[in-house]
C-alpha cells in the first residue's frame, strides 16, 4: 500500500483485476460480498502512485492468501458511468 496520503481527484477511482491462472489452465475466480456474492477475478483498488502489478499483487494476495508473481500486463480499458449509476468507476 502507498503511505504518502495521496489521493485521487474526488468522483475518481482506478482500480484493476487480476487474470490467476495455475498449471492446469485453470483461471482463479473470487467471490464479491459487495457485488452481492458474484463471481469475479481477484482486484481492487490502485493506490495513487502504485504500480498496477504491484496492486494488483497486493489484492490478490489480500482476497486469496496468495503470494504470487506478475505477469504481463495484457489489456486496460475506461468504464465512465452515467450519473445516474450509485458509483462511478474506470476499469
């Protein structure tokens, strides 16, 4: 996590999730409470100033327990919600 007390712009929000695939092909899915119990990939969060691996390392390791390496960064997008939806966010 990032101890230098930045923050982001107020109504911003970066976050990020991660793509865990073991030896097998298998991919790593997580349950999340605050999206009702639905299936989705381990992520959360980009402090300002983390790295993205380094995020999402972090969040993985704090939704799994997993101590893992990063890999390659394979695709980024922008999600900018309505007003009207209860909290805007960019993927």
């Amino acid at each position: 996590m990032n101890d230098n007390n930045q923050k982001f712009p107020k109504g911003v929000e970066i976050v990020g999730s991660a793509i865990i695939e073991n030896d097998q092909g298998e991919i790593l899915l997580v349950r999340a409470p605050k999206w009702h119990n639905k299936w989705t990939m381990p992520g959360g969060h980009i402090e300002p100033g983390e790295k993205i691996a380094q995020a999402l390392l972090r969040e993985a390791a704090e939704e799994t327990g997993l101590q893992l390496k990063a890999g390659p960064v394979i695709a980024f997008g922008e999600l900018i919600n309505s007003k009207d939806f209860h909290r805007p966010a960019h993927f």
